[in-house]
C-alpha cells in the first residue's frame, strides 16, 4: 500500500496546493464554532439553567478537560484505523450535531408551556445540553490532532518554504476566528428573542457557530478530491507507551540485586525494541518530565472563561456592558496578535544583545510567575467588589429597611433598635434580626413581626385611622443579574399610578401600594407618570437597586463600581501565554516524537481544568478573593519547582543523537552478519569433520 493517494489531482496556486485552502477555511470556521460557543457557555449555565457560581464553574472545567483529553483519542483512531481524513470527517459530523443539539436545548419556548419565560422542564434543557457538550467534547477533541498534520501532508519533501508558511497561515486563522467569535456570539446573546416572550438569545449565540461549524464541514468534504490522503501507519504513541511499558515491567522482573544496573531505566527495554527507539523515547520522557509543573498555569489560564467572566458580572459595566460581558475575552487574542511580533522582534533581541541567557525554560517560568500576579491583582479586584456590595442576611437572619409615608416625623423601636424618621424618609442601613421582633410606633401602635429567614424587607408605614400601620414588602436578596437595574415604585398617593420606563410598563400601581420589580438597563430612561402628565429623567448605572417612592425618590443598595476595566491589566498578565510557549517541545523533540509531546501537552490542559473543578467543588472557601489567592499562590510553588527542574535541565539536540545511532546500525549489522557468518564456518567446520569420522568407521566396519 502507498503512503499517499496518488490519484488526486494536484492543483497549485502561487506554488501552494490549492487544498489547503479548503484546510485553512475548514480551520477558521471551526475555531469560530467553538470559541464562539464557549464565550457564553459559563453564562448560559448561570443565566439559563439557573445555577450557582460554583456549579457553573465545575461543568464548564469538566467540559474543557474532556476537550483535551480526547484529542489522544482521535490521534489513535486516525493512524491506526481510518486514517485522518476519515477521521476528520466522521467526528465533524459528530462535532456539528453536538453544536446544534446545544442550540436547541437554549431555546426556552419548547418547555415553556405557561409562557413566562422560564422553562417548565428544566431538566430537559440540561439533560439536552449535556448531550450537545458531549458530542462537541468529543468532536473538537478528536479533530485537534488531525486537521494540522492533515494540512501538512498536502506538502511534498521538497515544499518545506511552502509548509512552514501553511503553518503560519493556519495558526493565524485560529487566533481570528477565535478574535471575531468571541466578539460576535457575545452581542449575539444579548439580543431578545423568543416566540411567546422575549429572552436572551442563547439560541442565536449557539445557533450561528452550529452553523459555522456545518460550513467548515462541508468546505473540508468539497475539497476531498484534490487532498493528498496518508493511509494509516501506526500509532508512533502507541509504540512508545509499549516500549516504556515493556522497560519498567523488565525491570520489576528483574530488580533483584543479582542483575546487573543499567544506565537508564529505558535500557531494560533493549530486549525487545531498537536503541534508536529506546534513544527516541528518552528524550521524549526528558521533556515530558518538564510538563508536570504545567497543568497548574491552565488552571489558572483557563478560569478567563469561568472565574473571571463571573467576576465581570459583579462589576460596573461602563467600560463594557455585562450584558457583553464576553467580548473582554477577546483582550487576550489580541494581545497575542499585538504582542507576539513586538516580543519576538524587539523583546527577545534585545535580551539577546545584553548577553542575557534567556533561555526557553526562563520564559516559561516567567510566564508563570506573571499568570500568578494575575491572579493577585484579580483577588485584589475581588476584595474591592466585595467591600461595595451590600451584607446580605444569613440563611437564619431576616434584614428591614423601615419607609415613613407618615407626613410627620416618627419614633420607632423595633427591637432593640431605636430611631426616628422624619417624613417620606427611611432609615440608611437594613437591621438585621435573628428571630421575630416586636415593633412599636407610638402610643397604642404595638405590632409583632415574623420576617422569612433569609429575607430582605422594606417596611412602610402607613396612617391607618388614628394608628399608623406597617405593610411589609419583599426586597431581592442578590445583585440584578446581567447588569441591569432592578427597579420598583411605591405609589403613596391616593389613586393608581399608570407608570412607564423606556418600553417597561409596570401595569398600573394601586394606592399605598409597591410595583414589581422590572430589570432595566443601562441608561438614561425616561419615566412616566400618566397621572398629572409628570416625566421623570434618570440615568441608570448596572446592577444596581432603586425603590423610587412618589411623591418623593429615594434610592437605596449602592452600586457596584468597581470596573470591568481592571480586568484588563488582569488579561495583560495572562496574555504571557506568548512566552510560555513550546518552544521545548520543537527543540528537544526527535522529528517522529513531536506528536507524542504536542499530546502530553494537550494532557497537561487537561489536568489543569481538572484541578480548577476539584477545587470548585472541595475547597470551603467563603471569600473568591482566597480561592485567587490560593491559585496565585500554588502556581508561585509550581513556579519554584519549575525553575529547579529547567536549572539541572540540559540541552540535547535530537538530530545529533539520531544520526548517531543510525551510523550505529550498520555497524552493528555488518558486527552481527561476521558473528553470523563465523558461526556458520564453525558448523561447517564441525559438520566436515564429523563426515570423515564416520566415513573412517564406515571403512573400518567393511575391514
């Protein structure tokens, strides 16, 4: 069978095989289809399926892990079974199915039989959603491998300027097409859609990269003619996996002292595989070594699309909206575009020219040391959220803010608390109870008060005859979500209020009675009051709480004004991803074991969104701005360790040591052909000579 398929018709454009443009557009569209998908993911989960931070956090980790983990998968299937083409179109077709199925399930109107709003069968959406995730896990995984060797193939020995380029290109094509999807599903999501109410459109946000991600399949399938296709040969990990796994089953057979030692625990391996083999696999595991430390940089890498999108959602949004709250995402590839080209051009020669000894390993460990001061300035940031949001009551505790609509000034006591209110005033800060409390408000006015655990409450005073009256209304107990502004009325006059903001309508306010809270958003919103022709102008931060009492305004719960442009440094630091590159693996790697690294690196991102979910869900932390702290903190120990490891490092080259031990080869054969050849003259030797003695007895018995 032949290595390549030689009935393809091999078009050339400027020199370029005119099929790996069908690669590269197959590549941009793809990486827009994922990208795109996971810029809202973690929202989605919160917004839609309606769960808490943490929660969020583990299944988005869990997903991105799974997306790591089955790219070994795919690399095996595609050089031991199908082959990559195959293997490339089979799994975007699984890929594509679980791009839509994941668009569907966001699509609140199947379930919505009452037509609120909220879906009735939740359970449906996340059994439906867990499904799509799945089949994309397994999809974009087991295509990584594949598509970029693929392209390579295209290439014939003597096109190594052209494939270098390909490679460019292609890399480039994965950095837009994740640049332009985190920009573009974010506003997609922010749209309102719906068929009975409307609601963020989750679908649109899925909807557009399930399409994206069709295209790129059916562009990779009109290109199938003129591919150059390798036929499967071989699985080169699986090969060295058995050789390590035959070295150290060899030596547990043989580690009682009466063997002797061997330099390398790999030796013990020369039984049954080649010294190039064994040679090869050395180096392999040399360099695997240096990836323990690496999982713990994704973990705190990765958290741009969990921890840190759910931060933004804490903060004031005049930078960017929350309700775009992803597209600060995309801070970090451009970053890379920007930066990338400065480092490798100025940054790096000019370390060069001072005689610094910059080496790989010290960018790495760089690179780590600056994602850890990310993650300070990020608990910095958390610290800072956290001293402007309000306290909220505890599961057994109950808070009050007491409204006056009496016209006079009040003495209230309402359990040992003590104040006076004037007129159409409330008190500045909640009071929080424990249990139940008695609340007086003049001479005969003696009324007992149970409040729900865990409740926030407004208490207005009314004149009821003689004797004012407190009504209790309920408050939210959580900042609004998606940056809007939770807004309320309280109508203290005496007919119905028909009130308006923007294109809100809060559907008529009875007398001495309080509205339902509607979520407004950013902006200046013009209020009316179609009573008396009476307009109200008020501009409108994010995320914040307003009762506005009538006829005088009051606004209580501060907002939240911590930016979402601190984070920005925050993305700088991590965007050090451009230091902390693979620059070993390249290097140090035999030419046939490369795949075998890019794996292990894979594995690593894996085991880093790992830790970030076993830690979601085990650590007891109270405060995030302590789970950032520990991050930053761990990753500083890595970091040590890490700089230990790359000090006692040394540089091999590869290319060298291979020659070597083909120049070896046919010595040891011509070696083994003169043993071989020696042993036959000594059993021609014994078998002449054994010939004349029986020919000698033979003559003696006829004698």
């Amino acid at each position: 069978m032949t290595n390549r398929n030689k009935n393809v018709f091999q078009a050339l454009v400027c020199g370029y095989p005119i099929s790996i443009f069908f690669i590269v557009v197959n590549e941009f569209c793809e990486r827009f289809s994922y990208y795109g998908m996971r810029a809202v993911l973690v929202l989605y989960f919160k917004y839609f399926l309606r769960w808490d931070d943490d929660f969020a956090t583990t299944i988005y980790h869990t997903f991105v892990a799974l997306c790591y983990l089955t790219p070994i998968l795919g690399a095996i299937v595609a050089d031991s079974w199908l082959g990559k083409f195959k293997t490339i179109v089979y799994l975007s077709i699984v890929y594509a199915l679980g791009q839509v199925v994941l668009a569907v399930s966001a699509i609140h109107d199947i379930t919505d039989n009452d037509r609120d709003g909220t879906p009735d069968n939740m359970a449906f959406h996340v059994a439906l959603s867990m499904v799509g995730l799945l089949l994309i896990a397994l999809g974009t995984g087991g295509i990584k491998p594949c598509v970029a060797a693929f392209g390579g193939d295209q290439f014939e020995d003597h096109q190594e300027k052209q494939r270098s380029t390909f490679f460019s290109i292609f890399y480039l094509s994965i950095n837009a097409g994740s640049l332009l999807s985190t920009v573009i599903t974010p506003i997609l999501r922010a749209q309102e859609c719906g068929i009975h109410s409307q609601q963020k459109c989750y679908p649109l946000a899925f909807g557009v990269p399930a399409a994206l991600m069709v295209v790129a399949l059916i562009v990779f399938i009109v290109g199938s003619q003129m591919y150059n296709k390798t036929a499967p040969q071989g699985n080169i990990m699986v090969k060295v996996c058995k050789c390590i796994g035959f070295a150290i089953s060899n030596r547990f057979r043989h580690r009682h002292p009466a063997y002797p030692k061997r330099e390398h625990w790999m030796d013990w391996a020369e039984e049954r595989y080649d010294k190039l083999l064994i040679a090869q696999v050395k180096m392999v595991v040399k360099v695997l070594f240096l990836y323990i430390p690496l999982p713990m940089f994704w973990a705190l890498f990765d958290q741009q699309g969990s921890r840190w999108t759910l931060q933004a959602t804490t903060m004031d949004g005049d930078f960017v909206s929350p309700s775009h709250i992803a597209p600060r995402q995309t801070v970090n590839p451009i970053l890379i575009l920007i930066l990338v080209p400065i480092v490798d051009s100025l940054v790096y020669p000019l370390i060069s020219k001072c005689k610094l000894n910059f080496s790989p390993l010290k960018r790495m460990t760089t690179g780590m040391f600056l994602a850890a001061l990310a993650f300070v300035a990020a608990g910095l940031v958390q610290i800072q959220i956290d001293q402007t949001l309000p306290t909220f009551p505890l599961s057994t505790q109950s808070q009050v803010k007491v409204l006056n609509m009496l016209d006079r000034p009040l003495d209230i006591t309402a359990g040992s608390h003590s104040f006076k209110l004037d007129a159409f005033t409330a008190n500045n800060d909640y009071l929080t109870f424990d249990d139940s409390f008695s609340l007086e408000l003049g001479p005969g006015a003696f009324y007992p008060i149970t409040l729900s655990d865990a409740s926030r409450n407004t208490l207005v005073i009314l004149q009821d005859g003689p004797l004012p009256r407190p009504v209790v209304f309920d408050d939210i107990t959580a900042k609004p979500e998606q940056g809007a502004n939770a807004i309320r009325f309280f109508n203290g006059l005496g007919s119905t209020l028909n009130i308006t903001i923007g294109n809100l309508d809060f559907n008529g306010v009875g007398a001495s009675n309080m509205s339902k809270y509607l979520a407004v958003p950013h902006g200046k919103y013009v209020t009316s009051f179609i009573f008396r022709q009476c307009i109200y102008n008020q501009q409108l931060g994010f995320g914040s709480s307003y009762t506005l009492v009538i006829p005088p305004t009051f606004t209580f719960g501060p907002n939240v004004r911590r930016r979402l442009l601190t984070q920005v440094p925050l993305d700088l630091y991590c965007s050090n991803k451009l230091v902390y590159v693979q620059t070993v693996t390249s290097s140090q790697a035999p030419s046939n074991m490369k795949s075998v690294l890019q794996a292990g690196w894979l594995l690593t991102v894996a085991v880093g969104n790992i830790i970030v979910l076993i830690v979601a869900e085990a650590a007891t932390l109270e405060d995030q701005w302590a789970e950032y702290i520990l991050f930053a903190s761990l990753l500083v120990a890595v970091c040590i360790s890490f700089a230990i490891m790359g000090y006692f490092y040394t540089y091999t080259d590869p290319s060298k040591i291979e020659a070597h031990f083909r120049e070896m080869e046919p010595n040891e054969k011509r070696k083994n052909m003169d043993g071989k050849d020696r042993v036959q003259r000594h059993n021609e030797e014994k078998c002449s000579d054994s010939s004349s003695d029986e020919e000698e007895e033979s003559t003696q018995t006829k004698l």
